[in-house]
C-alpha cells in the first residue's frame, strides 16, 4: 500500500460514521449473538482455530453480519476479498477466482470472499460460485437479510453453513451506546458530555432503533452534532433535542430485510381472514416502504389459489392478471391493481382444498407410500416384456360413456392407495 493508499483509508476513518467506527475488531467486541459467539461456540471455535467453513449470516438489518465477517477477517490467515452483490457481478467474480487460484498456487493460502446482500445475486452469479466453494477454491462468507432457503440456489446453499443472527436485544443496544459515549478511540470519550435523563434518552434511541443498532447509533452522532457547546467546552444531551434530531421516525418495515416477511404475512392473514381494511393497510405498508410491487403481486397469485381456491376459481383470474397489469404499469398506478385484486380476494368466499390436496399427497410420496401404477393406467404403446402374464384390466374410455355423463368408476390410484382421499370437497367449492 503506498503513502496515498494509507493517507485515503486514514482519512475515511476520521470521517466516517459512528456506526463504521464502533464496529468490533475482535470477538471479544461483539455485542449480542450468545448463540454464536462465545466460549465453545460454533463460530467462536471455528474462527479461533481459523478453519471458517463457507456460510451464510443470516438475520435481520443491523444485527451484526457484516461486523461479524469483518472480524472474521482480523482473525483468518486465509487472504480476505470482498464482492458488492448490488454493484459486481461474474467479472469481479473471475478475478476472485484467478486471486485465489494465485494464492493457493504461489503462496498456499486459502482465499475468503464475503458478499454483502448475495440474496441480490441472480441465478447464473450464484451459479458462477459454485464450482469454486464446492472444491475448496473459495470459501464464501454470504450476509443477507433475506431468508436464504428462499433467495438462494439449492445447489450453492446445500455448500453452506447457514447461522442466524438474531435481531440486538434492547440491552445490548443501551450497552453499545453507553461504550460509544465512553471509547476514546472509536466514541467521544474524549468529550465532556453530560446527560439530562440517560434512561429516557436511551430508551428514546431504542425505541427509534428497532433492533437495528446503526439508527441508534446515528441517532446519538446527530444528537451530538446538533447539540451546543456549553462555556465550559462540554455538551449537554437532553431527550427534546433529540426528539428534535429526529424528524420522524423511520417505518417499521425494511424491503431489504427481513421484516417485509412479518408485513407480508399480516397481508396475507387479512386477506385470507377476508379483513378488506387490514388487507389495504398492510398493502399500502409495503408500497409506502417501497416493496417490489411485482413481489406482492406473485404473493397475491400464491394466495388465490391457496386461500380462495375452488371457492372462487375466478381469483386466480384475477391475480394474475393483476401481476400481468403490475408488470407492464408499474408504480405509481400499479398500486390501484393491486389493492383492486387485494380487495377482491379478501371479499371472495374461501376454499383451501386445492392446498390440502397436493400436500396431502405429496406427504404419501415423501414417504414412500405410493406402489406401482395400475395395469389398465400404463403406457401400453410400446412392448412391456416384464409384464408377461400379469393379471389385466382393460381401461373404460370415458367418452365411451355417454350415459355416465362421461364419468366411468375404475381404479386410478395404486393398489395401497385405492381408498384414499385426497381432495376432500368444501361447502364453499364450485365444480
């Protein structure tokens, strides 16, 4: 690194956020995730013992993940690189590799890649990894807020060690700001500062923090920031000022994280519960947060046929022409669409025996429990040598059956099956 290398990363250190400067350094800094980390714990032992296995950290926003791995790569003699998931794609992925290669080629060191947000790869990114935490090449350390057995590929994360991260309690938070307010190095203890109510003003930057420590650490620097010197060159923080730092409180909902499961799951349980208003307020919640439209419109076409079903097969008509009408409109007018399709299926009547149906008998497969298809059911279009001298059944033709309305009784369901019943119909079903 030369003299301006280390003149840039000094000075970006300097002004940096609070948030970028209390990070941990060590093991011993991290705040929260006892699950993880501490005496005989999974990443405390594999990161002490520098064997750190591919993984993914999963949690939600400002837990801790991207801390985590930086700490990670304080610790590992492996060589550490970073991939942005929003800004690189297989082009920074090929050097990745060629360095690894490199490293392992002339100096047998191992090469550690942590992407930021991987749930933001697309297939063919996640793709071009897999190869290369398969054999070894790379291992991949992988932060996302998003659920990875939905974002990620089966084939990569079947490579993965997956460690959730939980949301940072409210006394954990209180004891990071309380250490920020007293480090001299990363914090401002080298300021005189004074506190008119501590325990009000801490439960104010928990209470706009949502378990997201940087808010309450962004809360406490603008505090700070906006805060008047007194005479005697020291600060007094009081709750209106910052109350006043903080114009309004940032919505409980994050599109990049987790929590658009929780809004979407009420979205979805009002719906179903044919609750119009609740339906309209959580959708207007995701689109105000600025949720992907088309991601609630995929969740709408999921709902019709699970919640409205046979009750209403026009639902399904309905939400998915609304994802169509979503797809080729897009926002601000595709918000009428969708709460048009919302209000709809939460006035249609209900039925899941579709749901119940399928996986009903995709338990029966998983375990199993399915035999041979009927003789009379088979493809019999080409000679079946293994089925000389089995007993027969000739198949009925239904439209050789006029006067059944075309409905014949025969077996269709293997032999250990023939008396099951998987759609069970509803009071609410249409034919």
């Amino acid at each position: 690194m030369d003299l301006f290398s280390q003149n840039f990363e000094t000075q970006q250190k300097v002004g940096a956020p609070l948030a970028e400067k209390m990070r941990p350094t060590t093991l011993e800094e991290v705040v929260g995730q006892p699950q993880l980390i501490g005496h005989g714990k999974p990443l405390t032992v594999a990161v002490t013992k520098d064997r750190i296995p591919s993984m993914i950290l999963y949690g939600p926003p400002g837990c801790g993940k991207t801390s985590l791995a930086k700490v990670i790569a304080n610790y590992t003699h492996a060589h550490f690189e970073i991939i942005n998931a929003v800004t690189d794609g297989i082009p920074r992925i090929k050097e990745v590799v060629k360095i690894g290669e490199d490293n392992l080629k002339f100096h047998n060191q191992k090469t550690i890649v942590f992407i930021d947000e991987i749930h933001r790869f697309n297939k063919a990114q996640q793709d071009a990894l897999l190869p290369f935490v398969e054999n070894g090449l790379l291992t991949l350390i992988g932060a996302t807020t998003e659920n990875p057995y939905v974002e990620l590929n089966r084939a990569l994360l079947s490579r993965l060690l997956i460690f959730p991260l939980k949301k940072i309690s409210e006394k954990d938070i209180i004891t990071i700001l309380e250490s920020a307010l007293i480090n001299p190095q990363k914090g401002y203890g080298n300021l005189k500062i004074y506190i008119d109510d501590k325990e009000a003003l801490f439960e104010f930057f928990v209470h706009i923090a949502t378990g997201d420590i940087r808010r309450a650490l962004n809360g406490l620097e603008n505090l700070i920031a906006i805060t008047p010197i007194n005479e005697d060159g020291s600060l007094t923080l009081t709750l209106a000022r910052a109350e006043d730092s903080v114009m309004e409180k940032a919505l409980n909902y994050d599109k990049k994280g987790d929590n658009h499961y929780d809004v979407i799951s009420a979205f979805i349980k009002s719906v179903r519960g044919s609750d119009t208003n609740g339906a309209v307020h959580y959708l207007a919640r995701m689109i105000a947060a600025g949720e992907d439209p088309m991601f609630i419109a995929r969740r709408l076409v999921i709902l019709a046929s699970e919640d409205i079903g046979l009750a209403d097969p026009n639902g399904l008509i309905v939400a998915t022409n609304a994802m169509i009408a979503t797809e080729k409109i897009g926002l601000p007018e595709a918000r009428i669409i969708l709460s048009e399709a919302t209000i709809y299926l939460a006035k249609a009547k209900k039925s899941n025996s579709a749901y119940l149906a399928i996986d009903a008998a995709l338990r029966d497969i998983k375990n199993g429990d399915y035999g041979e298809v009927p003789y009379h059911l088979r493809d019999h279009s080409f000679p079946r040598p293994d089925e000389k001298g089995q007993e027969t059944v000739a198949y009925q033709y239904p439209h050789d059956y006029p006067e059944t309305d075309f409905v014949i009784e025969q077996q269709y369901l293997p032999d250990v099956l023939k008396d099951k019943k998987y759609y069970k119909e509803k009071k609410l079903d249409k034919n």
